[in-house]
C-alpha cells in the first residue's frame, strides 16, 4: 500500500514539475466579425448555377439549398433547405471573406446562407448574366 502511494506522490510530483517548466503559449483571439443590420430585405433563393466557367452554367444543379446554423467559419450544421426561388427576407450580412460566398446573409427565420446562393429577384436563365461570376474554380465556390 505505502509502494502505491509513494507511486502516486511520485507522478504528481514529475506532472507539477513538468507543468512548471513548459513555456505557456497565450492565445489571441481573431477579431470579432460584427454583422450589418439590413433592416428587412427581400431576397430569393437561387439554385440555378452562376458560375461561367462550372461546367452546370444555367442549369438548376441546386433544387435544394442548404441554410446553416451559423455563417462561415463554423457553420454549425445544418438548420433546413430551401427551395430554388424561394422568398426569404434577410435580416442582416456579415462579410467573412472576399469573393463569391463570402458575404453571408441571417434570414429573418433562423440561419444563415451566404451570396452564392440569394438574389434581389427571382433568378431565370434570362437574368442570370446579372448574378453570375467566372471565378469559381480558382475561389473558394
């Protein structure tokens, strides 16, 4: 019994001298991301795929939509679909980081989805130059 305590003494011993001698790294925080209040914007879900150089340009690649629980870096999971040309309103955007996906919008019901996928109006083949953009393989799409 006094071998399996002087054991135990022991270990703590070397685990409260080794905590003492190991350099402390202190960690900064990234700078906090502060949404912009939009007031009540009317937006639209779009599955129609503006990227030009995608290979699916103008095809409905994304009938459903996915709306997280957070906007990037951490998503969150999962918080519903949406459907191609469904009517939301957004609350306030966040922009996380330039290009296309990067600006994410809150909707009024909960969750978040970012510019790739909402527009100002309704998106057909027919208005589709108007959202579209060419960086899509070299970004983060």
């Amino acid at each position: 019994m006094k071998r399996k305590l002087h054991a135990i003494l022991g270990i703590g011993l070397v685990l409260l001298a080794l905590s003492c001698c190991v350099p402390t790294v202190e960690k900064t925080k990234a700078p906090a991301l502060s949404p912009r209040a939009t007031g009540t914007r009317t937006m639209y879900f779009c599955g129609i795929d503006p990227c030009r150089d995608s290979g699916e340009y103008g095809r409905l690649a994304h009938p459903r939509i996915i709306v997280w629980n957070h906007p990037d870096p951490n998503r969150g999971g999962v918080r519903r679909e949406a459907k191609h040309q469904e009517q939301v309103i957004v609350t306030r955007e966040l922009r996380v980081y330039d290009g296309p996906g990067g600006l994410w919008y809150e909707l009024k019901l909960g969750g978040w989805t970012n510019d790739l996928w909402l527009t100002d109006a309704p998106c057909t083949p027919d208005n589709l130059p108007h959202y579209s953009f060419t960086d899509c393989l070299m970004g983060k799409y």
